[in-house]
C-alpha cells in the first residue's frame, strides 16, 4: 500500500505547485514579429520551431524571430495557399503539411518552396472539401479532416484519395466536419466530427460510428487525445470533457460536465494535450483547465487583467508540448508560452480585486513569525500578513490610518517579532507594535512606540529602517539621523550617536545591524561604512574602527556575522568578505575578498544575504539575484529571473522560511522559490546556418528565382558551399533555436584553415573578406543563458581561385612559355637558316664560278696536252717506244677529262638534286656497261626528284656508291645483264640495282674496302645499305634513304 500513497502524494505535490498562482506565462504578439494576434493551432517541429498558425499566414518562430508564410499577392509567384489557417503537423520526412480555408499546402524546407492542393469535388485526385481542419500523419499518407468528410495523400506521389458520404450506406462515412482524428494501435482511426465518432478502417474503407446512443452525453464533439497511458480523452462542443473507459469496439464513456471542481471550465474544448508530468491541459472557451487524472482533481487558468503573466485571453484554440517541455497556448489574443525554468521562481503581487494578493507590489520587508505567517511589508499601503494554511482569508491587509488596527504609516521597512510574540514595525512614522495572539481572529491591536525621548537628533528618530532583538528582551531600531535606540525590556531607551558627530543628520543614519558573539554591535550607516559599539553598557556611542578605510563611504546594507573569525558585508560597491574581523580594530588594509559584477554578481549593489547551508547563499541586488557557492566562491546570477523581466530587489525584504524556501521583495512584489530545487537550463540551443550573403546580397535558393548565383537548397542542409574569386565579401548567419531568454544566447565559431582558436561573442553575424583560395571548415556553436553550449556545427567553404590560379591556366601558361621558347628558338633558326642560306648562295655563285673558270683553264690546258700529243705522234711514227709512251698519256688524259668533268658537274649547284644525280649515274653506268659488253637496262627516273635537294656531298656519296657497286658487279660478277630502279614514297627514297652475275658468299669476309666505302657513305646519307648475293645467283644492292634527312 506504501508505493500508491506515495504516487498519489507526488501528485497531490506537482499538482499544487500548479495550484499556488506559479503558471506564469510569457506573451507574444503582432509587437514581436507575429503576423496576426489571433492563434489557432501550434506545432512543434523536430528543429524546436514553433509554427504558429493564423488567419494571415503561418508563423515559425525560433524564440528571437517570427518567419512569416503567406499567400503572394502575385500569383505568379510561390507561395501558402490560403492565408487562413486552421491546422499545421510536421511529417516524419520534416514537410510541413499546411490545412486552410482554400486547401492544402506542403511546405519543404530545403528548398522552401509550397506544394499547393486545391481542387475539390468528386473528381479524381479531388479533396472533398477545401475547409480544411485537421491533419493526421498514418504510414505513407496524410489524412485530412474536412469540412465535408475525409481524404487523404500519399505523401510521396500526392496522389489524393477521398470518401464521399453516400446515402443508404451503412458502412460509408457520415456527412459531417471532422474535427479531429486520432489513430488506433491497429492501424484504425478515430474521426471527431459534430455528429460523434467514427471509426475508420483503411484496410476495407468501412466506418463504424458512435453517437449519444452509445452513451456519449451529446453528438457534437470537437477534440480527441490519447494521453501516456493510452487513455482516450474526447472534448465536447458544450458538455465538458468525456472519457472512454471501454474499448472502442465495446465503448463506455465517464463524463466530466463544466462544473466547479468536477469539470473543465467551459463546456467547448478545442484541444487537449499532457504536460510532462502528466497533467492534462485542456484548451476551453474559457481559459485552461487543468486535470490531474489520478485524483481528478481541476484547477484552472484565466485571463487576468491585472497580472502581466496570466493568460493573453480566455479563449484558447490549441496547446502544445516541445521537446523542453514547455507548453505553448494559442489564444484569440496572442501566443503564450509556460517555461518551467523560468517558473522556478514564484511570484507575490497586488492584483486588483484578487483577495489573495498583496496589498502592493513595492516590497520593502519580509519577516516570518513564530507562528509560520509570513509578513510583507509594502512601502505604500502597509503590511499583507500571508497565513501558513494559505486560504483565501488568510490574506491580511494591515493598512494605515485612524484607530487601534490602523498603522501609523503606510511604509513598512522593518519587521521583527519580540519575546512577547508581538510584531514590531519600522515605518517612516514611528514604531509600531501589533498584539495578536491568536492569528486566527483579526483581533489585533496596534500601538505607536514612542522615540522621541531620545537626546540627540529626537526628531528624526520616527524615520525607522529596521528592528532587530537583542539579548534579554530588548529592541533596537536603526533610525535615519538619531543613530541606533536601544529600546530596553522595561520601556527605557538608550540612544548611540556617532562619537565624532552625535548631532550630524548623514553620519547618524543606521540601515543594518549584527551582533558578533562577543556581544559587540556592528553597524551600517549610509555615508560612512560601518560602525562600532564595543560595549553598549559602558558606551552611548558608536565608532569608525581603522578597517573601514578599505570600505570608504560606501553604504553597508547587510552585516553577517559567520562564524568567530568571518565577517561578510554587502554593499553598494559589491559584497566584502573579511577571513579575520578583528583585523578591522588594528588594520587600515585589512585582508579582505571582494566581488562585484566582474565575479559573477548580478549587480554591484548587493541589498540582502540570506545564508542557505553552509557553502550556498543567495544576494539580492540592484538587478536580479545571485547565488553564491562560498566554498568555490562561484557566483550564479539571475538576472531575467521572472517572464524575462529584470527586478529591483530592496534591503531587509528577505527571508528563509521555515519550510526552506527563500522569499525576496522588489519594486514589482515578491519573489519566492526553494533553493534545493534550482535547476539550470540545460537545454542547449539548436544550431544551423542561414541567410548565406555575398556583397551583402542574399543568395536564393535554386529553383526560387533566376538569379545566377544560388545555393540547391536551404543553406542548413548543405555540407559544402563554392564561391568564386569574385564573392571577395560574404556572410552567414548562425540561427539558433532557443526560447528560454533568447536574448542571452551566446555565439562562437572558428573558421578551420584560416584561424586557431574560437571567436566568443553575441553577434550571430560572421562575415569574412578577402580569403585565399582554399577550401576552409566553418564551425559554430551556441550557449543558453546558463553557459550550456550545443554541439558545433559545420559548414566546407570552397573559395575558388581567380583563373590566372587555376590548373588549367598553369598550363595554358606552360605552353604560352614553350611556345615563346619554341618562337625564339624559330626565330634564331630562321636567322641561322637565312645566313647559312647566304652563304649556300655565296657558295653557289662560288661554285659555279670555279666550275666555270675551271672548265675554262683545265679544259684549254687538256686540250693543248691533245693537241701536242697528237702532233708528236705524228711526227714520230716509226718511233714505237715513243708512241706507246704517247697512247698512254692520251689514255690518261682522256681519264683525267672524265674525272674533271665530274668534278665540274659536282661544283655545279643547278645540279644539287637526286634527279640529276641519278640520271648522271645512268649515262656513266650506260657507258660503262656498253665498253663491258653488259647490257645496262634503266627504269625511267621520276621528274619529281627534282625537288629533291642533295648537298654537294650527298650527290658524291651516292654517285661514290653506285660506281663503286657497278664496277665491283663487272669487274667480279661477270653478268650479262644490269638492271637500275628507283622506288620514290614520301619521306623515301629506294634505289635498286641488280645483276644476274656470279654472286658471292655474303656470310664470307670480304678484304677489299669497297664494301666497306660504301656502307660508311650510306652512314653519311642517313640511309641503310642492303646487299643480297647468292652464289651463281646475281647480287641486288637496295640503297634507302629518308628524303626529309637530305638537302641540309
């Protein structure tokens, strides 16, 4: 029996933190970015943004900014169908599926563009109404609730399929409006309409439906919803709330009517949907109500116009839970959000006709008593006295005025409880004592303490600021200009000034007090830092002590006393912590820690110091509150600690409680919470890039404009970017998802390639110009406001380099250099060719020249030699000696004119081809074969070997060949026959000769260097000599030269 007890009293507990006023909600409307201020639907999407639907457009919105979705007025552009939005789901493919008043819409976020479905009818891919309600995601479709009965789409090929109400059909659909549709475990779903329920089996297209007759308290239902246990909850369009408590094949239902504690609100609810701990919340045409299932236990939420952090309105269409649970409301007037983190921190206020709230919000003391109530003191209209039952009546107002419950001043800056139980009062008015003994009757009396006996400065000791009890009954008030009065058990007083100045106004301002264990009294004054009563039996005064010289005039709003050694003091400068007070008696440097905003406080001005345990304590400050961990001097501040608003706290307005909890006053009422209960934002903001800007253009995506430079989809779902050398400035924003205090979102990113260490900063911007050509990894990252950062995101920058840097330029640039290289080298050889072609002509004109006068001079002296020859033949005819000597020198004469003929015929240039050199050979070997009686047969030489150019040498080399291998063929071959051809390719030059003499051993060596002439002269035409010889078998010699080698 222990573990129900307990669940059922954990939920009693949970369900009373809702129950004490702690939903404070944050607004948003057409001020912050929304688009219209009526909301009708919400949804969550896997990213956290919240898509906020409404009647011009739909909303998505981050926690900093409203993205706004809506119909373009020209048509030809992309756009929602409808601006009047009913309904919003995110599929698990993360589309947007849109429901309007004119259709449907589909909303891809990468390439954010709208799919729009509009037409309706009977047809074939027709919706069967464009009053579009509600969608429901079920497998590969999405089923759509409207205003004329069901259809659906396959979310991949769009193709529509609907169910058209047909009359006499039992099984067919209904003719209704479907509000809502939830979806069975087998695959069922359950159809909402104003004519009941119908379930719908997609397997055979049948519905079965449930009406009043099936125990419903009425046919016209607007909400459905299966909570954590697999409950179904069914919202009635009059009658309340109703819950199946059968099977949906067997059904019986509970019914919940819009009664006080036994029922929602109003009998409307638009939507119902499950905080994290289980509570239903139920969206009514009249606020919230709250459900504790296990108890059945109700509490509602309403607009209040005198609470900022109330609901926006009463009228609630839609609530949804995120991922951080929070719950988002849709309102007629407004989106509000409920954040549990920030509800940490409970709020009393003054509401106007609200008994249970304070008399006013500017709080200037707490006290709590020995009874357990709790005293807050307002600086406007007296004290609000909270009782520990905290009932409705328990809320006191104590104001000023005439008679014996009325105060003697409307300012109550102090409150402390004597040995008697009375409540003391410091007012700006006196002193007042109110006697009550039993706190459950207002019988209460007030009496004004009179202070005025006093010496020194009497008539300014009715402006108290504080009251703290002393040892053996007695009071002490701090005044502002009569020092500190001693108020004794009997009644007497005792004043003590300042020693120096015991009638100065300033330096006798007392505002805080501490008494140490050695009975010593240390004082905060406002101008003069603290002050010193060492024995206030034996003195009326107080002292500056050496150590306040470290505290100079600042003013000492709080003393503590710790322990025997330390002393902690807050400060309009920041809080002092002193390891050693008896140091300050001797000690103008005392050692000393101080804090201030640059250790973590909130603000430099520290008020109260209220000590937790022994490491945790909490400050409150100029701005907000701050926690401090004594034992690692870490300091937490909070400083948006209420709906985002920054709060003023004030001295003496905290205390602890006896049940642990904290209560601090400020400007705009009190702030309340347990400090074993804090907990920090752990949810890390979500983190993509976006607005990718290049000279501080947007870049569109691929597909939205015709712009030539765009991206293929949403810069978030890209892992790599290309820019050209001319994007030389560009920017990308990190967004983030964050809606706890997304002011304070921090931001950090490094760009790997270019930069080491992480840029911290709150800019969400980074902008980067002029990068070398590269690829580079942006990285990025964000933090919430409690320091927790998300994981880093990443992003490939591809910077392009200009052409001149590109690989293909290198070697464009490569090949412009060979060929310059290539040009110069031309152009010197085109030098050299036209010097070496000067002097080809110079030797040419040589040539013939000498050929000529050759010609001349040898031929006249060999004829001369003829001539003489001849005549001493004549004359000597008997002489036979003689005459044989004279045959022989004709005979070498006539050897000598050939030769020089040929070398006449050599020098000549106008026969530097292998046309002449070749028909030269022939009219040598025809003469040469006729004296050996061998037959010399010649194939025509071709006229095109006239443009054959051969040097000198090379016109010697070849004739050198083919008369030695036509003498060798007579002199050793003996033929009878030798046959010359000429084989002209291009590039080729063939010459044959043939015999069909004797032939030789070619395997044999042969001694002679004819042989080896001529293949040495080949060698020297750049040619290959082949000779074939086959013994008795003739021998064929095949000369062949390349023609593109001859001529140089």
């Amino acid at each position: 029996m222990k573990k129900p007890i307990i669940f059922i009293l954990l939920l009693l507990f949970i369900f009373e933190i809702y129950a004490q006023n702690q939903i404070q909600f944050q607004h948003y409307g057409v001020d912050d970015g929304l688009s219209q201020i009526a909301v009708y639907d919400l949804e969550i999407d896997k990213t956290g943004h919240v898509w906020v639907a409404t009647h011009k457009g739909v909303n998505r919105f981050n926690g900093s900014k409203f993205d706004v979705f809506q119909t373009p007025i020209d048509t030809l552009k992309n756009g929602l169908v409808f601006n009047e939005v009913f309904h919003t789901i995110e599929d698990t493919d993360g589309m947007i599926w849109l429901g309007t008043r004119k259709g449907l819409s589909k909303y891809n976020p990468r390439t954010q563009l709208f799919t729009n479905f509009s037409k309706v009818g009977t047809c074939d891919q027709c919706l069967i109404r464009d009053h579009i309600a509600f969608l429901k995601e079920h497998g590969p479709y999405i089923y759509i609730g409207t205003s004329g009965g069901l259809s659906r789409i396959n979310k991949e090929t769009h193709n529509i399929t609907s169910w058209p109400y047909v009359e006499g059909k039992k099984d067919g659909p209904r003719k209704t409006a479907i509000r809502e549709i939830e979806v069975l475990d087998d695959g069922r779903l359950v159809l909402v309409s104003n004519v009941g329920i119908s379930i719908f089996n997609p397997e055979n297209d049948t519905f079965k439906h449930l009406d009043s007759t099936n125990g419903l308290p009425e046919d016209k239902l607007q909400s459905i919803f299966r909570d954590s246990k697999n409950r179904y909850w069914i919202g009635c369009e009059t009658l309340g709330l109703v819950l199946l408590t059968g099977t949906w094949d067997n059904p019986s239902f509970k019914h919940y009517p819009p009664q006080p504690n036994k029922g929602p609100s109003h009998g409307f609810i638009y939507e119902i949907s499950e905080d994290k701990n289980g509570l239903l919340w139920m969206a009514t045409f009249h606020g919230i109500t709250l459900l504790q299932p296990e108890t059945e236990t109700f509490t509602y939420l309403y607009h209040n116009p005198n609470n900022d952090n109330s609901l926006s309105s009463n009228q609630v269409f839609s609530i949804a839970r995120d991922a951080n649970d929070r719950m988002w409301v849709a309102t007629i007037s407004g989106l509000d959000v409920y954040d549990p983190y920030l509800n940490q921190f409970g709020v009393l206020r003054y509401e106007k006709d609200n008994p249970r709230s304070l008399a006013s919000d500017k709080t200037f003391s707490i006290y709590e008593d020995s009874k357990g109530f709790l005293w807050i003191g307002n600086y406007e209209n007296g004290v609000t006295v909270i009782s520990p039952d905290n009932s409705v009546e328990a809320y006191i107002h104590i104001s000023n005025g005439e008679g014996e419950q009325k105060l003697s001043g409307a300012q109550i800056i102090g409150i402390e409880e004597d040995d008697h139980g009375r409540i003391w009062l410091a007012t700006f008015n006196g002193v007042n004592i109110i006697d009550w003994a039993d706190r459950t009757k207002k019988t209460y009396t007030i009496s004004q303490f009179d202070l005025s006996t006093v010496t020194h400065n009497a008539h300014l000791s009715q402006y108290t600021y504080f009251i703290k009890k002393g040892k053996n009954g007695s009071m002490y008030v701090g005044t502002h200009g009569a020092g500190l009065i001693k108020v004794n058990r009997d009644g007497s007083l005792k004043q003590f000034s300042f020693k120096d100045k015991p009638t100065g106004i300033l330096e006798n301002v007392i505002i805080s007090m501490e008494i140490d264990e050695k009975d010593r009294i240390w004082l905060g004054t406002s101008i003069l830092g603290f002050g010193m009563i060492e024995d206030e039996n034996t003195q009326d005064y107080f002292t500056r002590l050496p150590g306040n010289a470290i505290m100079g005039s600042y003013g000492i709003h709080k003393i503590l006393c710790v322990d025997e050694r330390e002393l902690i003091m807050t400060t309009g400068a920041g809080v002092f912590q002193f390891s050693d007070k008896e140091a300050l008696f001797t000690s103008s440097t005392p050692q000393v820690k101080r804090f201030t905003e640059e250790d973590g406080l909130s603000d430099n001005v520290v008020y109260e110091m209220v000590k937790v345990n022994q490491n945790q304590y909490w400050l409150s400050t100029g701005n907000g509150l701050t926690k401090w961990n004594k034992a690692t001097n870490e300091l937490k501040p909070y400083i948006k600690t209420l709906a985002n608003k920054n709060l003023d706290f004030n001295q003496a307005a905290a205390v602890k409680t006896k049940d642990g909890k904290l209560y601090f006053g400020n400007t705009s009422g009190v702030i309340h919470f347990n400090p074993n209960k804090i907990f920090e934002n752990t949810a890390a903001p979500k983190v993509y890039y976006s607005n990718l800007r290049v000279l501080n253009e947007i870049v569109p995506i691929k597909g939205k404009t015709k712009d030539t430079f765009t991206i293929p989809e949403a810069l978030r779902y890209l892992q790599k970017i290309t820019l050209k050398p001319q994007d030389k400035i560009f920017s990308i924003q990190v967004t983030t998802v964050n809606h706890t205090l997304p002011k304070q979102t921090s931001f950090a990113y490094k760009l790997d390639g270019f930069e080491e260490n992480w840029t911290y900063t709150t800019n969400p911007i980074i902008t980067r110009t002029n990068l070398d050509p590269g690829t580079y990894t942006l990285l990025a990252k964000a933090s919430n406001n409690d320091g927790v950062w998300s994981a880093p995101i990443s992003l490939q920058i591809e910077i392009l380099p200009p052409w001149h840097r590109t690989w293909w330029a290198y070697i464009l640039f490569a090949l412009a250099a060979i060929g310059f290289v290539y040009f110069l080298l031309k152009l010197r050889l085109q030098q050299e060719r036209r010097v070496e072609l000067a002097r080809a002509q110079e030797r040419d004109i040589f040539r013939k020249r000498s050929s000529r006068d050759f010609h001349d001079e040898a031929g006249t002296k060999i004829t001369r030699i003829s001539l003489i020859t001849e005549l001493a033949r004549m004359e000597n005819i008997d002489n036979k000696a003689l005459q044989d000597h004279l045959h022989q020198i004709e005979e070498n004469v006539q050897d000598l004119n050939s030769g020089m003929r040929d070398f006449i015929w050599t020098l000549d240039p106008s026969k530097d081809n292998a046309y002449d050199t070749l028909t030269r050979y022939t009219e040598f070997a025809g003469k040469f074969c006729e004296y050996a009686n061998i037959q010399f047969k010649s194939e025509p030489i071709s006229e095109d070997l006239k443009t054959k150019e051969l040097n000198m040498a090379e016109r010697r080399h070849l004739l050198m060949i083919l008369k030695e291998a036509t003498n060798n063929c007579v002199k050793h071959g003996n033929p009878t026959t030798l046959h010359f051809s000429i084989q002209h390719k291009p590039g080729k030059l063939i010459v044959i000769l043939k015999d069909n003499g004797n032939g030789f051993d070619t395997n044999q060596e042969s001694n002679g260097n004819g042989l080896k002439n001529m293949r040495e002269r080949a060698e020297a035409l750049g040619g290959a000599l082949k000779i074939n010889s086959k013994t008795n078998g003739g021998t064929a010699l095949t000369l062949t030269l390349e023609t593109t080698r001859l001529g140089n």
